[in-house]
C-alpha cells in the first residue's frame, strides 16, 4: 500500500470514528421528542406490522403529509433491530455519516488539502448532529440533496456522464425524502449558476434525457402506485403540504422574514466566526467579478470588439459562486415562505461548511479576533450543554420575551452552580484559544472539536435522564405502567401535543384529544368508554367539569413534566 493509499485510509477510518461519536454514540439516550419523531416511527411501525410498503398511515389512516423514504429506511431497522426507539433515528445517522464522507471525497478531489477540515466542520455542525440524531425527514432530504449537487460539479468539472447519472438519482431519492422541494431547490441554484455565468448551456447541457429517465425509474413508481391507492394524494401531498404549506399559514408556522437569519447562525456552531466572514468574502469577490465582467463588456461593445468569453480558465473553477448559491438559495427561497421551520434550511448547511473549509485554507492564519470569537463560541457552547438540565425543565412557554425571558431561565440555576459553569466554559475557551494560537490552522479543527465533543458527550451522558424525565413520552409510558395502566384507551386534556404523538408511538395505541381544535391526525373528543386521561397538571376540577356526571378518579401523576393521569368512568 502506497503512502498516499495508507494516509486516505487513516483519514477515513478517523472520519468514521468521529460520525460514529458524533451520529450514532447514545442514540437512545433519551426518548424520542417533539411531535414527528414518534409520529414518523409510529407510522413505519404500522407499516412494518402490515407489510405495506406503499402507504404510509398513522392511526390506521392514511398519512399524506411526507413521501415513503424515510419510513423504509426505518422499517429495515425494525426488521434487523427490533421495534426501538433509538432504531428509528438509525437511518439520519447514516445518512449523515455518508455526507461527510461523500464532503471529504469531493473537497479531496476539488479542493485538495481542506478535505479534513470541510468534513470536520460539516459533521460537527449543530444542525447536522442535531439533525442526524432525530428520527425526521430533513436529514434524509438534505443529505441526499447535497450529495447530488456535489455529483452535478462533478459532472460540470469534469464532464463524465456517470455523475451526471448520479446527480439525478440522488435528486429522486430527495424527492423520495420529502418531495417536489429538492427539484425545485437544484433548479434555482443550477440556473442561477448558469446565468451569473452568462452561460445558458449549463442549463441546457443539465437537461439530460437519460438522466430525467433515472429519476423516473427511480422517483415516479412509488407516487403512482401511492396515488393509485389513494386517490387524494395529489391533493393532500403536493396542494396541501408543498403549496399551501409554502404560501399561506395553514399549519402556524409563521416566523418573520429575518427569521433564518440567527437560525443559520445557531446551525453553524461552532463554526459561526469563520463560516460568516466565508459568506461575506465569497459575496464580495462575486459581486467585484460582476461589476469588473460588466466594464468589460460594456468597454468591448465601445471598441466593436467580441465580449469577453463565458468560460473562465481552468485554474478558476468558479466552485465558490455555485457553493454560495447552493448555500443562499435555501435560505431565501424559505425565507419567502410563509410557513418556517429550522430544518427546512439545512440543506444550505454543507454548502456553508465547504465554503468555509475553503476560505480557510486560504488564509496564511487566522485572524486575532476571528480567533477570539470562535474561542468564546467554543466556551458559549460548553455552557449552553451545562445549562440544559435546568432549562429542559421548562416544559411549558415562558411568561415573558426577549431579555426578560434570558433572565427568568438563568433564575431557575442554583447559585452554586453558577461559577461552575462560567469557570468551565471560560476553560474551554482559553484552551482552544491557546492551542490555535501556537499551532496554527492545521489545529483549528482538531481543537474545535474537544468543545464539542465534551458537550454531547454531557448531553448524551449525565443530562440525558433529565432530559427524558422532561422532554420525552418514554418517561410518561414508564410512570404509567409503573402505576399499573395497562391496555386501556387513553385520552390527552390541556397537554402538549408532543406528549400524545409520543404515547401513541410507546404504548402502540390511539390517543384522543378532548378539545376539537386538536391536531387532524388526532381522534377528537371524549371517548364514551372507560378511559385514562393524561391531563396537565392542575386540571382536575376542569376535567371532572368537562365529563360530568362521569365519575373521575385519580391515578397518579408525573412532576418533571407536570402531568397527571386520571381514570374516567363508562359513560353509561
């Protein structure tokens, strides 16, 4: 084995050891939360149960809202691992691990010398580790997404048909994960390319018949046979969940337009201080090309002479103008939209880590107070993960905004702990900054990630119990059977919704919602027969109120997450 085979081989097997801590290291740490994830794995369950691989249902009914990858790929995972929770979340852990992997190949290929960094940095992005650990469509989107525009570059760079293949596979397993967006997305940033490069055969010459013939092989069967089956599909999927999610409100996720401005920001930790200056720099030389082409132009139409040609050298590649479009594009195209969620901009995140990467590796070093700000980024960091035992108990909305709500949180830390936290924080800090500082950029990365490694190491380790006492419905399964609720229909008054969706996925069963402006893929109403009620805590006489005469009778409760289980009387 040559040195260079040995050393790509020592890098890949140190890479795959990091996403293996980074991506995989306490997946069932702590159960699943919010609303999707075990809404997501209880639909593959039922899936799985009926040995139906067309049409997705939750509750016995059709689920229309996500296209069918993601739950095939977490039905592999029952059929090998068993019905987990923590077996769920498998498939975005893969599919980060073979983004960062792919990142390497192709920064190795294009950008020799930065490719450790720009796999580093991407994998240990907040949003990519948050999202690899989460059972969600988003990563599955993203990854995929992104592994197709690296394909498509490396078809433009090189003009081999095979990445071409690859870039419209990839885009249909994206129209797989989550729909008509990935589509859409590489069309905007393809065709802005070719336009800021005055070259409308890009375009052209990206309209490859075989490959749209790929991406029908590949993409169309399962949306016919599911449209075949279900013939409000069509409706439900594309109308309903892609148009009108995007144009109006209908589901209240409304957030300004500025909106993914600090939700970028937060994706990009710990690499925030130079992925922005990344951004800033990129749009700068961009905009200097363009007024400098324009001069050009316009002095050869005076002279009579033939403008400038499109293609540039070969030495300049122009990969940071389609890197910076792919990052953009996201962004403002959902920015646009009404309806906004953190997830829906993650596939502008790899892009943002190889720009980065890149803006790195031409800096002779790093700048005293880029230097400065990553370290204090890097000692934020390790306070936030500190802090998230005593914030995850905050299981209900703040009485107050902005400052007011900064100061109520920090009020519910002990004193004590308080210097602890500052010390240890501002110890990160000061290690980073010093390790930098003597050995260099070749260190940054390596330094970069001690902070992130000791705050998921927290995270998953010491803080992850209270976080399932708080934030997770395992905990809420396990203190019912522990007051011996077995089998029985189950009922949610004046509690979050995350707490249903959850019981529906650890106790395999339907849960009601008393009021009738529930979630629509909840049964409403009071069930009529025996049934336990899952109620906030301090509900009682409103829900003894709401079922008279129906006798009620008090189970037990679950104070980390303000809950209380009652017993509802036959309502005959």
């Amino acid at each position: 084995m040559s040195v260079r085979s040995r050393l790509l081989t020592l890098q890949l097997a140190f890479l795959l050891g990091v996403c293996l801590f980074l991506f995989f290291f306490g997946l069932g740490a702590f159960g699943l939360i919010g609303a999707d994830e075990p809404r997501y794995a209880q639909i593959a369950r039922e899936m799985f149960q009926r040995h139906d691989w067309i049409v997705p249902t939750f509750n016995g009914s059709p689920w229309l809202e996500k296209p069918v990858l993601l739950y095939w790929k977490i039905i592999n995972s029952y059929a090998i691992l068993g019905v987990q929770d923590w077996a769920a979340r498998l498939p975005s852990a893969f599919h980060a691990t073979a983004l960062v992997v792919v990142i390497f190949l192709f920064i190795r290929r294009f950008r020799p010398g930065s490719e450790m960094d720009a796999a580093l940095i991407a994998g240990s992005s907040a949003a990519v580790i948050g999202f690899a650990r989460g059972a969600s469509t988003d990563m599955s989107l993203s990854a995929d997404f992104s592994m197709g525009m690296m394909a498509w570059w490396a078809w433009h760079a090189t003009g081999k048909k095979l990445w071409l293949a690859a870039f419209f596979v990839l885009l249909a397993a994206a129209a797989l994960a989550k729909g008509p967006v990935a589509p859409a997305l590489a069309l905007l940033i393809v065709g802005g390319y070719a336009w800021l490069r005055r070259d409308g055969s890009i375009l052209q010459r990206s309209f490859w018949l075989p490959g749209f013939l790929l991406f029908c092989a590949v993409a169309l069967p399962w949306y016919i046979a599911i449209q075949v089956k279900v013939p409000r599909f069509f409706r439900v999927f594309f109308l309903e969940h892609n148009l009108e999610r995007f144009g109006t409100n209908i589901y209240q996720h409304s957030q300004p337009f500025w909106y993914y401005i600090p939700v970028f920001i937060l994706a990009t930790l710990p690499w925030t201080a130079f992925t922005l200056p990344a951004l800033i720099a990129a749009v700068r030389d961009e905009v200097q090309r363009f007024r400098t082409r324009t001069t050009a132009d316009v002095a050869a139409g005076v002279a009579g002479q033939p403008s400038p040609p499109a293609n540039l050298a070969p030495a300049d590649d122009r990969l940071l103008l389609f890197l910076l479009l792919w990052t953009l594009v996201p962004i403002v195209l959902f920015s646009i939209s009404r309806s906004k969620l953190p997830g829906y901009i993650l596939p502008s995140i790899p892009a943002a880590a190889l720009l980065t990467a890149d803006y790195l590796q031409r800096k002779s070093a790093i700048g005293r107070l880029h230097l400065m700000l990553h370290s204090l980024i890097c000692g934020v960091l390790i306070a936030g993960a500190l802090l998230t035992p005593w914030l995850s108990g905050l299981v209900y909305p703040l009485p107050c905004r902005g400052w007011c709500k900064l100061h109520f949180l920090l009020q519910v830390v002990p004193d004590r702990t308080k210097p602890w936290i500052v010390i240890i924080s501002g110890l990160i800090a000061t290690l980073v900054l010093i390790v930098v500082r003597r050995g260099g950029r070749r260190f940054l990365h390596f330094a970069t990630m001690v902070p992130v490694v000791l705050a998921l190491a927290f995270l998953l380790r010491p803080a992850a119990l209270l976080l399932d006492n708080t934030l997770s419905a395992r905990i809420v399964d396990l203190a019912m059977r522990q007051i011996g609720i077995g089998k029985i229909p189950l009922a949610a008054f004046h509690v979050k919704r995350e707490v249903a969706y959850g019981l529906t996925f650890y106790r395999n069963q339907p849960v009601s919602w008393y009021e009738p402006d529930g979630p629509r893929d909840l049964p409403s109403g009071v069930p009529p027969q025996e049934h336990v009620v899952i109620a906030r805590e301090g509900s009682d006489a409103e829900l003894t109120a709401r079922v008279a005469p129906r006798t009620v009778t008090r189970l037990g409760d679950l104070p980390q997450q303000h809950l209380e289980f009652f017993l509802v009387s036959n309502s005959k």
